[in-house]
C-alpha cells in the first residue's frame, strides 16, 4: 500500500521519537507499505519545526535525510483533481492532489481538514487508526 504521510503526522514524529505518530511513520515506511511524502510537506516541516525548536533543527535534519532514503517524494502536480472541492484548507488540497496523483492508498494525517472530509477517492486515517490496521 502506498501511504502518504502528512506534514503534521511528520512534525510530530520528530518531535517525540516513540510517539503514536512516529510509531505511525515507521510503520509507512516499511514493506510491504510504501510512504510517500510530498516534497512540499518537508519545506513546511522544516519551517514550523525550526521555529518551535531551534535547538533541535539538527535532530530535524537527520530525521529528514533518513526520510529521504526511506520514502519516495512526491510533487504536487498542476492539475486540479475534483475531490479537492472536499477540503476546506487550500494548503491541504495541493497535498491531496499530490496523494491521488501518486496513487496513494491512504493518508494518515491529525489535520482535521483531512479526517473530517467525504474523501473517498483514497483511505484517509489518523496515526492511531493506521497503527491498528492490517492494511497490505
């Protein structure tokens, strides 16, 4: 299964090491899943979480380069996909137009625009429900 990984699931796998959401990001990336990360997603992560924790950012840069060996980025195309019509965060249509785009299976997100959506064109879950699924 191809499963994107939003840019909140990610802060927060960085931020805490044997949290939910980490435990929710190694799971992504393992076999037989495939995590996909829109490249936006790692300019956002490394803005906010910079910010919050500068004393951190060289935590922040060793999760990211392992991140990169360990999914597959992913660009936010041009054209628009109807479903984004479903999101009300305009930030949070690109990254789903970057998820059907690359045909991603699920999106494990804590953004509320996502998990409260009617999205049906891919299986959008939180970290908790990602980590007690059987999805392969």
């Amino acid at each position: 299964m191809r499963v994107l990984i939003d840019t909140n699931l990610l802060f927060s796998a960085v931020y805490r090491n044997g949290s939910v959401p980490r435990q929710a990001y190694n799971k992504a990336v393992e076999p037989p899943h495939q995590g996909l990360i829109c490249e936006r997603s790692l300019d956002e992560l490394r803005d906010s979480f910079v910010k919050k924790f500068p004393d951190r950012a060289d935590e922040l840069d060793l999760f990211i380069e392992g991140a990169k060996s360990a999914v597959k980025l992913i660009p936010i195309p041009d054209e628009v996909h109807p479903d984004e019509a479903m999101i009300r965060d305009p930030d949070d249509a690109l990254i789903l137009r970057a998820a059907i785009a690359a045909d991603a299976d699920i999106i494990i997100s804590g953004d509320l625009d996502f998990i409260e959506s009617d999205i049906d064109s891919l299986i959008i879950m939180t970290a908790t429900q990602f980590i007690q699924t059987n999805h392969e």
